[in-house]
C-alpha cells in the first residue's frame, strides 16, 4: 500500500477511533458523585462531633463549683463545637445548590437513552469504515472513487454524530458553571407540565445550545442562544414537539386522520417541510399568547419574511401558524368573538406593519420560477388545515392546553407587575410557570410600562416555584 492510500486508511483509522471515544459517554466525569462523597464525609465528622459535643456538654453539666476554670473551658469548648456544627450545616446547603446544578449522564432514563442513541447512530457508521478499510486493501482498486467516499462518510459522520455529541457536552457544561444564568433548570421546571406520555419521556433535560444548532438526541431540550431569558422560555414548548409529541405514533397517526379528514383525502399526508410551523402551533396551544408574543417580537424575522430556511416555510407562514392556532382555541373556549382575538389582531398588526418597515418584498423571477407571494399564499392555506387538524388532535391527547381559566387568572397580574408589586398577586392554588411568562409578556407589550421588568418577571417566577415546591 503507498503512502497515499496509507493517508486515507490512517484517516478512516482516526475516524473510527473518535466514534470509539464517544461510547465512552458514561465514562464522562461526574462531579455530583465526587459531591456525594464529600457530602458523606462531612455527615460523618458531624456525627462524630455531635458525639464530641455531647461529651463535653456531660462533662461540663457534672463539673462543681470548685472547678471554675474547668467547667468555663468546656462551656467555650462545646459554644466552638456549636459554631462548628452551624458550619457544616452551611456546607451542605451550599453542596445540595451544587448537587442541584450537575446533572449526571449516567443517570438511569436519559442517560440510558443518550447512550442508545448515540450507539445507534455510531454502530453503522463503524461497520461501514470497516467495510471501507477492507475495501483498500483489494487489489486494483478505484482510489478515487474511495476518496469519494470517505469524504462524503466523514462529513456525513461530522455532522450527524460529532456535531451532536460536542453540542450536548457543551451545553450541559454551559448548565452546570451556571453561565446560562439558571435559564435551563427553570425550563426544566417548565416541561413538567407535560405528563409522563406512552413514549415514556418520564425525565427530559433542558441545556443551552446556539439556536443555528438542531438538538436530535434523545430526551434533550434545547435552549436556544441567544434567547437564554425568561423571555424566551415559551420557545421550550417548541423544542418538547421535536423531543415528544413529533415522535408519538399517536399524536401523528390522529393528525394524519384529521388532516385527511378535513380535506377529504385518503391520502393527505402530512409534509415534514411544515415541521416548524406544527411545532409553533403546539407551542401556541401549550404556551398560550406567551409564545405568541416571544415568536412575533423576538424570534420571526419581518425584514425576511417570505423566504424559508433550507426549505421550510417562510416566517410569515409561520406567524400565521401561530395567529390560527389561537383563533382554535378561541373557537374551542366560545362561539363568539374568543378570548385571545385581541391579542390576535395585535400581533397580525404588529407583524404586518414591521413587514412594512422593513420594505420586504417577496421575490418573483419567472425564468427561475421563483414566486414567493404564491408559495406563501399556498403554504398559509395548507398550514390553516395542519393547525386545525392539529388542534383537535391536542384536545383529545394528553398536552396540557393553554385555558381560558389560565388566561383570566393573569390578566390581573399585569398592573402589580408593572407596579413591581409581586408579592400583592394572588397566587391561585396550581399556579404554574406558564402563568408567569403570559402575564410578563402582557406586562412586557403594555403601553404604560415605563421600565424594564425583567428581574419583577423572574421574582414572580420564583415566588410560583416556592409555591409549586410547598404544595
């Protein structure tokens, strides 16, 4: 073999062996077990102290009246004993605020299915570089071809398994330093309002990854950068439809049902292009107008609104996604005028007037076919059968919904939060996140708020954990 097939069997060598490396998932260092021995530690000097203690305090109690100096040495003795005692009470606080903040992968439930994952993803891909390495060593065989191949294997494996892999550690390193300002373990608190579902997502984990970033690992929800604020919590709904719902059997079989029900076509199949504009809906449907308001004001971008993302639809195909599902749920809570309409024709406004700012046009070339007025116009109806069609799927599943109860609830938050009163709200028995990000975002658009409220929103959030925790 000369040294220049030797160049791409020793690359294909190197491949393999990196895909070996990331098996090792659970031999990642695991700093909550190195704290659970520390913890145990401490536990047994103060069983040993409180021993010490004990015997002092004995000693002291049977010391006489001629032994002053005595019994004043052992009353200092056991008041440091004492001091002692209230440090290591000190150090196990700190320690349990550590423990809270690292999560070990090797955790039955994600851990299990983190690994699963990964192992299907590399197993294949091992198997083919061996296939390929015997390849090299046949005779007369076509180099180039093979260096064809190998560079389409390794930029395949880069992006579909290294990629993945190198964006779940970071993030979960980003999670455990804190550097996501407590971001991710409030969204964890967030998902729990999803029941444990057939698929038995009993445990999921939220960690920080860059939003250009497409998180596929099993159970993993993504916090998209840089959207690490209360404000953008809403958007975790979003991520859990990639993680759960998307992959239920069931919620997709009852939408394919729906979906050729309402168009009268037996086979109407739903298209995986408007992934993006289901997942906004289910979030709109789970979220309530939070989510709305986060897509419209912070995520969705007006100065290009008609062109999609490698093929997705566009994002004013998408703030349609979201204006239809409200106008669901409000046809799903009354007959009448429902109660988001307001906040419908707000953010159609809002939307369509930064269009204007922005001077966007869409684009119509006839020698390239390109007519994006059309397509958008084609992918709005088609979206309005996907939501509706989604809609009644969530109503009869499991996804907890955004109600009209919720809603009425934090409307009369708005005032003592622009007021920064957050300690006058009443907190109705239930009151979960979901309430705060929707009155917060109401406080956020209102027309009389002065100031940033930020920090008011956060306090609200943690004053509703505190209460969530006690009940």
């Amino acid at each position: 073999m000369d040294d220049a097939t030797l160049i791409l069997k020793i690359r294909a060598e190197a491949l393999r062996a990196n895909l070996d490396r990331i098996k090792g998932l659970q031999e990642v260092p695991n700093r909550r077990t190195d704290l659970d021995k520390l913890v145990g530690q401490i536990k047994e000097a103060r069983n040993l102290l409180l021993d010490a203690r004990l015997l002092v305090s004995n000693a002291r109690l049977a010391t006489s009246d001629p032994l002053p100096d005595v019994s004043q040495k052992l009353a200092e003795a056991e008041a440091k004993m004492e001091n002692v005692r209230l440090g290591h009470q000190s150090a196990d606080t700190q320690i349990n605020l550590i423990r809270q903040k690292c999560f070990p992968i090797q955790e039955p439930g994600i851990g299990r299915d983190i690994g699963k994952d990964l192992t299907s993803r590399i197993t294949p891909r091992i198997q083919a570089l061996n296939q390929f390495e015997a390849n090299l060593d046949k005779p007369a065989v076509d180099l180039k071809q093979q260096w064809e191949i190998f560079g389409n294997k390794a930029t395949e494996i880069n992006q579909e398994v290294f990629v993945q892999y190198i964006e779940f550690l970071r993030g979960l390193a980003l999670r455990d330093t804190g550097f996501d300002a407590g971001i991710s373990q409030i969204a964890d608190e967030l998902i729990q309002i999803y029941p444990a579902d057939r698929m038995n997502f009993d445990q999921t984990l939220a960690i920080p990854i860059r939003r250009e970033v497409a998180m596929k690992l099993a159970r993993i929800v993504g916090v998209t950068f840089p959207d690490w604020t209360i404000w953008a919590l809403p958007s975790i709904a979003h991520e859990f439809w990639n993680v759960v719902p998307k992959n239920d059997i069931q919620v997709q079989s009852s939408l394919q049902f729906q979906v050729q029900q309402l168009t009268g076509n037996d086979l109407d199949e739903v298209e995986s292009r408007f992934n993006d504009c289901l997942g906004d809906a289910f979030a709109t449907y789970t979220m309530g107008p939070a989510y709305a308001f986060f897509a419209v004001f912070l995520l969705l971008d007006p100065s290009s609104p008609f062109t999609g993302e490698a093929g997705r639809p566009a994002h004013a195909v998408r703030a349609h996604a979201i204006c239809q599902m409200l106008e669901c749920m409000d046809f799903q809570e009354s007959e009448l005028e429902g109660p988001y309409s307001e906040v419908r024709k707000r953010l159609k406004a809002a939307w369509e007037n930064a269009i204007v700012q922005t001077g966007a046009q869409p684009k119509i070339d006839v020698e390239k076919q390109i007519n994006e007025e059309k397509q958008v116009a084609d992918d709005k109806l088609r979206v309005t059968d996907l939501v509706k069609a989604l809609g009644t799927t969530l109503k009869g599943s499991t996804s907890p919904p955004f109600t009209v109860e919720i809603w009425n609830d934090i409307n009369g938050w708005v005032t003592p939060l622009l007021k920064g009163e957050v300690d006058q709200i009443p907190l109705p028995h239930g009151a979960e996140l979901r309430h705060v990000l929707n009155a917060a975002w109401l406080a956020r658009v209102h027309k009389d708020r002065k100031k940033d409220i930020t920090d008011i929103a956060y306090k609200l959030a943690q004053r509703i954990n505190k209460s969530a925790k006690g009940n």
